[in-house]
C-alpha cells in the first residue's frame, strides 16, 4: 500500500502544471478556431438549408439562414426526375472511373521508371518531366492537338489529355525511393523482372500514397468542367459539373430539362439541391481514404 501510494504521490507531481497565460492562450486558441470552423460549416449548411427551403420564402427571406424556410422537397424531386442530370451523373462516373484507373496505372509506370537508381541520364528526365509542371503549350495548341488527333467532342477529350499529374507523379516517385532496395534485390535473386517487383512488392507497399492519388484525381475529375466546355458541343456528353455550371452561373435550365414554368417554381432552390447532388459522392470518399491520407501526403516531405 505504501508503494502504491509513494507512485500515486510521484505521478500527482509529475502532473504540468499550466500557468495563467497558457490557460487565456488556450481560451482564445478555442475560441479562435471555434469561429474558424463555423465560418467553414456554415456555407455547406446554407446551401443544405436553402435546398430544402421553398422558393417563394428563400427569396424573400433576409438574414443568416439556420433552418428551411417552409420545408420542402421540391427542388430534389426536379432534379431528381430531370434525365439530363441523370446523364450527366453517368458521364461523370466514367469520367472519374476510368480517368483514376488510366492516372494511376500511368503514374505508378512513371515513378517506378523514374525511382531507379541506376537510370541514365535520370536527373535531366526528371527536369524535363517537372519542367511540363510550370510551363504548358497553352489552350490555344492544346484544342488544336485535340482536334487533329479526332478527340473533339468525345469523352476522351477529358481523360487522355490528363492522363499523368506530375506533381502526383513525384510523391508516387519519392515513396518507391523510399522503399529498401534490398526487398528488391532479393526478388531480383529469385528471378523477379520489372513488373513483379512493381505490382507485387512496390504496390502494396505504397497503398497509402496510392490511396491519396485517387482522391486527387478522383476529386479532380470529379469538379472538371473547363475541358468540358471546350472539346464538347453534345450536351449528351456533359459531365455533371458542367450542367451544374450552366444552372448556376449562366441560370440556364433549358439543357438540364427544366421547363420555363417549373424553373420559375423552383429557380432558387434547385441551384442549392444541385449542388448538394453534385457534392455528396465524392464526400462520401473521404471517411473511406482518411486514414492513408496524413501519412500518404507526408511522403513528399519527408525525402525529396
């Protein structure tokens, strides 16, 4: 009993103690940060509240919005019943599907062939690849090559041109460097060649990185709209975020499939249930990577 309580006294005063001025430091660190996050929720609560609001009350209502204004379920079920937006949905998960996989496979290729040590001449590659980072042929030669290629106005357009990120590129590159050369060399013993060594023992041992590279590219295909509107002139073939651009920046309702009586009934409301549609799947990705996401993205920081 006596050790038991010599140990509680020793754990008592090895407590901090925490002056005044940490105390008020602390206050106003929570304070501060508390008025940052509801400065960041309360636009997304806004448009949530708005979706659900009914058009008339929305627009005459002035003032922080908190709750729906008259509850209603009308915005949705205009775009819910809407087939341009249905469409656009499935051309945007192709986009994103088979955009990711095509990044993906071209930059893991990319930053194994860039990761080996005994690469000739891989210091001038390496400059000639980051060097496409800052400087581009602009838009102008970029339709033009489009064109000629014949991917004007195809789905393709918007995924070959993008295939490989390099700055994705380079944080895959820095984790297979990353990796110890001996786990190679063993599987070069056992008569492993290139692609053994990258799908079986370099993959797995980056699923972290690789996980933070769908969510980059997946995010980016996903909210893609410039390639869009110039390589497309089918509205049939718009993503997603391109209608979306057209209801809420140009306030056109026609190419979404919303007559003239019913965009007047629901004009407001529908930009704000739009873009809940539009936003909700690819949060939905988030709880499933977050936990390869801090340690994928430090990759970079840590070796260059």
């Amino acid at each position: 009993m006596a050790k038991k309580k010599d140990l509680d006294m020793m754990d008592s005063s090895a407590k901090v103690k925490i002056s005044r001025g940490e105390r008020i430091f602390n206050v106003f660190n929570i304070i501060i940060l508390s008025l940052f996050m509801i400065a960041c929720i309360y636009p997304f609560w806004y448009v949530i509240c708005a979706s659900f609001s009914k058009n008339t009350l929305l627009m005459g209502y002035r003032g922080a919005l908190l709750v729906p204004q008259g509850f209603s379920l009308a915005a949705y079920a205009r775009v819910f019943g809407t087939a341009a937006i249905w469409k656009g949905y499935a051309n945007t998960i192709f986009i994103v599907v088979v955009g990711t996989a095509l990044n993906i496979f071209m930059t893991l290729l990319a930053a194994y062939f860039l990761s080996r040590k005994n690469l000739p001449g891989k210091t001038f590659i390496t400059v000639m690849i980051m060097f496409t980072m800052y400087f581009s042929g602009g838009m102008i030669p970029g339709y033009l090559n489009i064109q000629q290629l014949g991917l004007y106005n195809s789905t393709w357009a918007l995924i070959l041109p993008c295939a490989l990120n390099t700055f994705n590129l380079i944080i895959m590159r820095t984790a297979m460097s990353g990796i110890d050369a001996s786990l190679e060399e063993s599987a070069m013993l056992d008569g492993a060649g290139h692609m053994t060594i990258l799908w079986k023992i370099l993959v797995p041992l980056t699923k972290a990185t690789i996980a933070v590279l769908v969510l980059y590219y997946g995010v980016a295909h996903w909210n893609s709209w410039f390639s869009a509107m110039i390589y497309l002139k089918d509205a049939n073939k718009y993503p997603l975020q391109m209608i979306l651009r057209k209801i809420l920046i140009l306030s056109d309702l026609t190419d979404a499939g919303i007559g003239n009586d019913d965009a007047e009934m629901v004009a407001e409301t529908i930009k704000y249930a739009t873009i809940i549609v539009s936003t909700v799947p690819i949060l939905a990705l988030y709880p499933f990577l977050q936990k390869y996401f801090t340690k994928g993205v430090m990759v970079g920081a840590v070796k260059g």
